[in-house]
C-alpha cells in the first residue's frame, strides 16, 4: 500500500489562450487542400462583409480570388432585363428562349461598343459564322439535290474503272518458261489480244480488265508484268531518278510492303544489288515526298512487287500484277519426287497437240501434275480461279466485281464434262496418293481422273487412239537397277500402242536412240534450269513392225 493520501478531487485541463504568434505558426502549418478551404471561407466571410457594408457593388474587387468571377459574372447576367429567371440558376434554355438570348446578346454587344470608343467597329458574329459555314466543304452541299448533299469525307470513292483508267492501254510483258514463247502467244491471241513472241516472253497492250484476264486464264506464263516507265541509263543515279519520276502513288502507297527485284541482260552496271537498291530509294523518296510517309521492305509477301529490268542502255520499271508465279495454282500441296511445274506440264500439252477430246495417258504420272492441267483444260477451268493476284492488294481494287467475275467463270467452267478418259500410271503408291489428293483439291473426282498404281511397260491403253504426254524419270530419278528400261518401254509401246502419239520429255539427248524410235520433232524446253527435249513420235504399225 503506498502511503500517500488519497482525494475525491478531479483534474480538469484548460486550454491556454491562443496568443497572435500561435495564430500565425498555425497558418503556416496548414498546406495543401485544408489550407485551401480555409483560405476560401476567409475570403468569403471578407466578400459577405463588404456587401454588407456596401450592398450595390456588385464588381469583384482586385484583392478576390479568380475563381469566383465568373460566379459573379453569372449572377450580373442573371439580373439583366429580358433574360429567364432560370438562367440565374445556371439551367439551359429552350429553343424558344433563344430569339431573347440573342436579342439580349446583340443589346450587350451595343452597349461594351458605345462604352468603348477608341475600339474599331467590328462585324457581328452572326454574319462570319454564315460567311464561314457558306465556305465550309461540310456545308458546301445544302443547297444541292438529295442525292448530291453527301459530304465529300462519306461520299462513295470514284470508280476503279474512272481511277486505274480501264480504257488506258498499258504495255505488258508476260514471261514464260523458255521454248514457250510460240505457244504463249497463241494463247494470248485466243484470249484476244495481239501478241508478239520475243525472247522468254511475249509483249502485247492490253487494259486494265485484261491483264486481270491474262493473269487468270493463262496456263502459260509466269507473271504478268506491266510497264511503267524506262528510259536511258548510265549510273546508279539515273536509276534512282527514273524511279522517283515514276507515279507510284497510282498503284500502292506507305500502307503498303514493297519488294524490288532486279534482272538485267548485258548491262554495263557493276552491282545489280547497289541498282536495285537505287530503285528502291527512288520508290520510297516519291511516295514520301506524295504521301509523307515511305512503304516497308518485305521480301516473302510483299503487298507491291516491281521488276526493274537492265539492257545495255536502257532501265525499264514494271509493276508485277500477278505477285507469286503463275505456276502455283493452288491445289498442288503434295509433291512427288521431281515435279514438273504446272505451265510447263500445259506447255507440253499444248506443243504436243492434243485435243481434249482426245483420250490422254500419262504412264509416269508422279504427282498428277499433267493430267490435271489436261482436265482443267478440257473443262475450260481458268487455272488461277483458286489463287489470288498481287494486283488485288493494289489501291482502287474492285473486290466484289472481281469475286463476282471469278464465280461466274467457276460456274460455267464446272458445268462442262469430261469426254475422254485420262489415265495416269505409277510405280510408287505414295505418288499415287498425292496424285489422288491433288486431285481432290483441283475439284477432280476419280470419275474425270484414274491414278493406278502400276508398271508403265504393263499398262494398256484406255482408248484406240489417244495422246501420251509424260515426264519421265531421267537423271538422278532414273533407276540404276533397270538399265533396260528404254527399250522396254519402247516395245510395249510399238506392241499396244499404234495410232497414239507419244509426247516425253528428257534432258538426255540420246533417248530416242535408246528407245530405237525416230522423233517426229524435238523442242527444246527448260526444265527448272535443266535443258530439256520434249521428243515427239507417232506410234504408226506400218512403220515399227517387226
């Protein structure tokens, strides 16, 4: 127990009074959004003493605070003849209300004009807005007909035929593989243009709706190049210049990707790769100094693709409509072993002579390359119906016209029926069955096309008489443990197959020797970079008996 007294007294603290020096550390103290608001109730219990003392001033005095103006601004218009009572409240008027508004704007326009007479006379505002909307492209179109009111910026764009110029004629070159000059031209001619067979490629004129047509139904060429511009040349420079003159901004623009390729023939340039990239800087400069802006480089899929092509004097810039080669139809996936390239197998159609009534055998069929392009031709198929076209990612292209022309040309090709049977023969099964899902993918049933695995010294005839076109194995692909296969084939041939005509092509120039027969022609034709004979012979029994 502790020894100290307890008492029933209490404590009680009083606060010690606030001295002025305390008041001015406290105010120091505060900081921030408090101190703020504290300053604001200051200031409005100094405004409400002020209006006490004189109630008809209603102009803020220099010492208040800016934000409270436009409060006290509002509250004097308020109070301002002919305005709503709820416009003191800061409410929003109706479209009525607005002849008063205006009637009162123009009263305080008049009197701030009579108060200031230094200030010169300056127009009402109504009139420079009239003046303005009458100028005004957005408003340009009031006054015209319903169907003309459309604003420039939601109006339909021009026409593709009004902007590429469909009835401008273009010159076009179309390359193909070599040896297939002669037969490109002849289908070009019958696709209705004049066409001239020059070296690797024919040269023609032709519209804008016809070079979709050649990029669509040619079996033949690689590409379709149209050309832009060329002019002489004699450096680098001269090439950037004649890439820059060119209008560009025509065909694509920095929203597009761009690939250059570059290709020359006795040119006297020393880098081909230091002139390609001179045209490529001259392309860039042109659209970035149009268009402020340059495109992207994209080697693998370009949107835009131009060729610029070099001779011993002369430079010459083609825009590339057709993108990757005409070749890749589309429904090639599986691949056998060497194939031959689709408008080289419809080549060899075409220097063969076959008539696609006429029965066809392929007795070393591989992949099916050259019966389906026989079948598709039989049916007038286009071959590109299921690729697309580099010129379909160019600017002003009509999508829905050339989908609807593509459909219709689909729809009448379908319509036509094989009449002769195609046979295609081959030793390896998997062939077969990509053959089969080659097929399949060109829209080919085993109706229109038979693939059997078999011998091609074994195999009989479908027809009487009929064409045989075929690629068979030479090379590397000929087999080493049937050296006699040659002559062979070559006596089944003269056993079963009188009154055919007999088309192969080989990069052996002895195989008509080895095979004992006597070649009606010989073409010559590459094959990728091999150079190749499509040897020609007619099976006729009076000439190969015994």
């Amino acid at each position: 127990m502790s020894d100290e007294k307890k008492t029933g007294a209490t404590l009680t603290l009083k606060a010690r009074p606030v001295s002025k020096d305390d008041e001015a550390t406290t105010a120091r103290n505060r900081s921030g959004s408090r101190a703020r608001r504290v300053e604001q109730m200051a200031r409005q219990q100094g405004q409400e003493a002020n209006k006490a003392a004189s109630p008809t001033s209603a102009a803020p005095t220099p010492t208040e605070g800016r934000g409270q103006q436009p409060r006290i601004e509002r509250k004097a218009r308020a109070e301002q003849p002919g305005r709503p009572e709820r416009a003191a409240r800061g409410e929003r008027t109706e479209r009525s209300d607005r002849p008063a508004r205006q009637q009162d704007r123009g009263d305080r326009t008049e009197r701030s004009a009579s108060s200031r007479t230094d200030a010169p006379t300056r127009p009402a505002r109504t009139g420079q807005f009239e003046r303005a909307r009458d100028a005004s492209p957005r408003h340009a179109y009031a006054n015209r007909p319903d169907s003309a009111r459309t604003p420039p910026e939601r109006r339909a764009r021009p026409a593709t035929r009004q902007i590429l110029g469909y009835e401008t004629v273009f010159q076009v070159f179309t390359p193909c593989p070599q040896g297939l000059e002669a037969a490109l031209a002849e289908e070009l001619q019958a696709l209705g243009f004049e066409a001239q067979a020059g070296r690797a490629g024919c040269h023609l004129s032709a519209d804008w709706h016809g070079i979709q047509r050649i990029n669509l139904f040619s079996r033949l060429a690689t590409r379709v190049l149209v050309k832009l511009s060329s002019a002489p040349v004699q450096t680098e420079d001269d090439i950037l210049e004649l890439a820059r003159a060119t209008p560009w901004e025509r065909w694509f623009g920095p929203e597009h990707s761009l690939r250059v390729d570059t290709s020359a023939v006795r040119s006297p340039m020393k880098s081909l790769q230091y002139c390609n990239l001179r045209a490529k800087d001259g392309i860039c400069d042109r659209l970035r100094e149009r268009e402020g802006a340059r495109p992207d480089i994209d080697t693998v899929r370009p949107d835009a693709r131009v060729h610029l092509f070099l001779d011993e004097h002369s430079a010459t810039l083609y825009l590339d409509t057709s993108g990757e080669s005409l070749f890749k139809r589309g429904w090639r996936l599986d691949k056998g072993e060497a194939p031959i390239r689709e408008n080289l197998a419809a080549g060899m159609l075409a220097l063969s002579g076959w008539e696609t009534d006429q029965a066809l055998m392929d007795p070393f069929c591989g992949s099916g390359t050259i019966l389906i392009e026989a079948a598709w031709k039989a049916m007038g198929m286009p071959p590109g119906i299921m690729r697309p076209f580099a010129f379909e990612r160019l600017r002003h292209h009509d999508r829905q016209a050339w989908y609807a022309y593509k459909d219709q040309m689909r729809s009448q090709a379908r319509q036509n029926a094989l009449t002769a049977p195609l046979l295609g023969i081959e030793l390896n099964p998997d062939s077969v069955a990509a053959a089969r899902a080659n097929a399949s993918r060109a829209g080919l049933g085993s109706g229109q096309i038979q693939f059997r695995v078999g011998d091609a010294c074994e195999a009989l005839p479908p027809a009487e008489s009929g064409w045989i076109v075929t690629n068979p194995p030479y090379g590397e692909r000929l087999p080493t443990d049937d050296p006699e296969l040659w002559s062979r084939w070559a006596s089944h041939l003269k056993r079963h197959f009188s009154g055919w005509h007999v088309n192969a092509i080989s990069n052996d120039l002895q195989l008509p020797q080895r095979m004992r027969l006597q070649p009606k022609r010989r073409h010559p034709l590459y094959n990728g970079a091999l150079d190749c004979r499509l040897f020609s012979f007619d099976m006729v029994t009076e000439r190969y008996e015994g």
